[in-house]
C-alpha cells in the first residue's frame, strides 16, 4: 500500500501528460493534509490503458488506508494489514480490524467514533479492566492498546475478540424466538463474570440516571427527531400522539395501555421504584455485545454509558438491574425482531396488518408471554443482580428497563427497515410496562 501511495505523488513525465489528461485530488485536513494524488502518475505501461475514475479512488483508498493503518500501528505494532470492516454500533461511525506483523502478531480493532466518547468510553474499560483483574478475575473487556484523537474524531485501538455466536447456542429456532432448555446455563460464564463485578464495584447511593431511564425517558424519545422521523418514513401522516394513546389489542384478545397512559402510570409510580444502591455497569448488554476470548472466557464490547448524550456526574455507574434489563430485552424479543427485518420477512412479524389501525396488533406472531426457559433466565438475572431487594422489586425494573430499551430502538429506521418491525417494537414496549404495572399493583395490593 505504501508503494502505491509513493507512486501517487509523482507527477509522471512531460510526454505522459501531454498524452492524456490527468485527474488531480487534493486531501484536506489531518495526517494526509496537502497531498495531491495525481492519476496521471499510474504509468500506461503498467495499466496497458489510460487510468479511470475507477483508478483513481484506488490510489486515494490505498494511500489513505496505508497512512491510517501506519498511524494505528505506531500504537499496536507493526507492519499492519487490513482484516476486516465491522458494522458500527449506536454510538461509533466504523469500525476496522487489522493484523500487525511479526512473530507476535495480533488482531487488532479500531472503533472510530466522536472523540470525547472514545475519551470516557476506553477511560472507563481501562478502569474496569484494573479493578477486575486486582481481584484475580479475566478483564470484562478487551484488552486497550491506545487511543488516538483526531480533532473532533477519536479510535480506541483495542484486542479483537471472537464472534460467541450467541444466537445459534440461545435459541432453538431460527426466527429465534424460542429460548433453548439450556438457554441460562449458555450464559453462565458472561451472567459469572458481570456478577462478580457488580458486586465488587457496589456502593450504597441511587445512581443519577435512575430517574431517566425509568421515567423520564420515555417522554423524551418521542421527541427526539430520529423517533418523529423514522415514523413518519414507515407510517407518513399518520397521528403519532393518537397511537401512542390508543389502546392496544394483542392476541388473544389482551388490551393493554398505550404509551401515553404507560408512561403517565411511571411518573406516579417510578420515584418510588428507584433503586436505592448501584454499581459499575455496561449499559447495553445486547447479545452481539458478547464476545469470547482467544482462550474461551466471556468478554464484553461497546458498554454505553450515556443516553441521548445526557452528561452526568457518576458515568458508569447504574443500576444493575436495569443493566440486565438490557439482556431480557433481547432475549425477547429484540433478537427475532432484527433477524426478520434482517431477512426482509416482515411476514415473520405479523399476520395481516391494517397499517390505517396500528393499534390492532392482534395478528402478531411472536410469542407474547414467559416461556418457563424465559422465566428460568429472569430468574438467573434477578439472582445476578448484588443485594437483597425483594424479587417483585427486582422484577418490577427489569421490565421497564426492557421497556426503556426497546423505546430505544424506535428512532432507529435503518435497524427496522419496516412498519411490521415498528409495530413489534412499540408492542412489546408497552407489553413489557404492563408487566410492571401488574406487578407491582399485585405486590403492593
């Protein structure tokens, strides 16, 4: 690459210019600022034919590539070659594996996002990993290996981990909403590890972004412009406010609340719901978040520690249970949702739709209701979350912190890609604080 990237600046001979015209690019800004890439300097004996736009953006990739991998390597080793591109999460804009050279040659990711997050996002791994390991424990998330900041863009260089392939070991079918018998023993070691680290970082104070998630965001997503946007791609003039109030009918004949009244019922309710005492926390325990190490051991990716860029003064710190709310969420029914929107099988979701009344939901085929594998799991979470809260208690938030997380999910049209995966979405979102109502209205009864 760096070869080729050499060749670019040249200029070529006088007779290859007179000969055929010469594209010139300019780069502005960062490492490669004031290179001229000339496709003129691609020698015809070399090519065979005059160079093309296609020439071009070959030599401006190479050069570009070669200079960013160079840059990296002085951080992570050696002679680095370029692996594999990775989808970017919620909170990055790529992500890159590479291999470096030598002997001792490594694979190495690069997550390339804003630079004040890459700052608080590889502060925090590097703390957790410090606490973790003084207490004789593998790191909880890949090994940092440097941070280097770009101006307004920052790249956490850090240890690759391997795809556990968690889906295919969850879940008995391959719409994948059906938990396997041996579902919560598969998360054993992650559920282990989270455990041990909940409890060493426990501390007697209600974390600040209590209220938020389980209140107050709920209000404030409906007003973020991707969740009024993303509605308006799937379902154009349609009244938002009148389906989040409407009612919903689910199978079988269920009404519930709508959003409206669910979210009025937390403003009530919720203040007296806060957890008293938190700890450390990842904040998206998503299945794809959960990695394996060289050596087999759980590893975790991507922790989130802010919300809708809402600053606070104890980042990292949360509740737990609300941490493995984040996991509920995609046990059910988040992971079955993305994989047929994933398949474009919007059928997988719905029977027959009527998108001109979106609160009748009734034809939805996904599995509304605790399987005993599911309860089996919730009941695994509930025992990894530290303290001695009563279960109902414990129940109680995870459900809303589901809830909270697949209100999430709404604003995001490209996951989606479909009303019928909305309308899932929406549904277990209000499905999962009636299950919270009624819990608590039982236990306090």
């Amino acid at each position: 690459m760096a070869a080729v990237a050499d060749r670019a600046l040249a200029t070529g001979n006088a007779e290859d210019a007179a000969e055929r015209p010469s594209r010139r690019t300019f780069l502005i800004g960062g490492e490669l600022h004031g290179w001229c890439l000339d496709s003129g300097a691609v020698p015809p004996a070399e090519t065979g034919e005059r160079a093309t736009a296609d020439d071009e953006t070959e030599l401006i990739s190479a050069a570009v590539i070669a200079s960013r991998l160079r840059t990296w390597a002085a951080l992570a080793g050696p002679a680095p070659a370029f692996t594999t591109a990775h989808r970017p999460g919620s909170d990055s804009t790529g992500v890159v594996q590479f291999r470096t050279g030598g002997k001792d040659g490594k694979e190495i990711v690069a997550k390339i996002g804003d630079a004040a997050m890459i700052r608080s996002e590889t502060a925090f791994i590097a703390r957790t990993n410090s606490a973790v390991t003084a207490i004789g424990r593998d790191p909880l998330f890949p090994e940092l290996h440097g941070v280097h900041i770009e101006g307004h863009q920052g790249v956490s260089l850090m240890e690759a981990g391997h795809p556990a392939e968690l889906d295919a070991q969850l879940f008995q079918d391959d719409a994948r909403t059906e938990l396997r018998p041996d579902a919560a023993d598969t998360l054993g070691p992650y559920l282990d590890q989270l455990g041990s680290w909940y409890r060493l970082t426990a501390a007697g104070h209600t974390p600040t972004s209590g209220d938020y998630l389980y209140r107050e965001r709920f209000h404030a997503l409906r007003e973020q412009p991707a969740f009024l946007s993303t509605f308006r791609a799937f379902f154009g003039d349609l009244d938002l406010d009148a389906l989040l109030g409407a009612e919903l009918l689910l199978p079988g004949g269920q009404r519930i609340p709508g959003y409206t009244e669910a979210a009025a019922w937390l403003d009530e309710h919720a203040p007296g719901l806060l957890p008293r005492t938190g700890s450390q926390v990842h904040g998206d325990i998503f299945p794809t978040n959960m990695l394996r190490r060289a050596g087999g051991g759980p590893m975790f990716i991507d922790p989130r520690t802010v919300w809708e860029k809402r600053q606070r003064p104890d980042v990292g710190y949360g509740d737990p249970v609300f941490d493995l709310a984040t996991l509920l969420h995609g046990l059910l029914p988040m992971t079955a949702i993305l994989q047929a929107s994933k398949q474009d099988r919007p059928q997988d979701l719905f029977g027959q739709l009527d998108l001109t009344r979106p609160h009748d939901l009734s034809s939805l085929r996904l599995p509304m209701h605790f399987s005993p594998e599911l309860r089996a799991m919730e009941s695994r979470l509930a025992a990894t979350a530290p303290g001695d809260e009563p279960v109902d208690a414990v129940r109680c938030r995870l459900y809303i912190g589901a809830a909270c997380s697949l209100a999430g999910w709404l604003k995001y049209e490209h996951s989606l890609r479909s009303p019928h995966a909305w309308l899932a979405t929406y549904a277990y979102t209000a499905w999962y604080l009636w299950q919270a109502r009624s819990v608590h209205e039982n236990h306090s009864s």
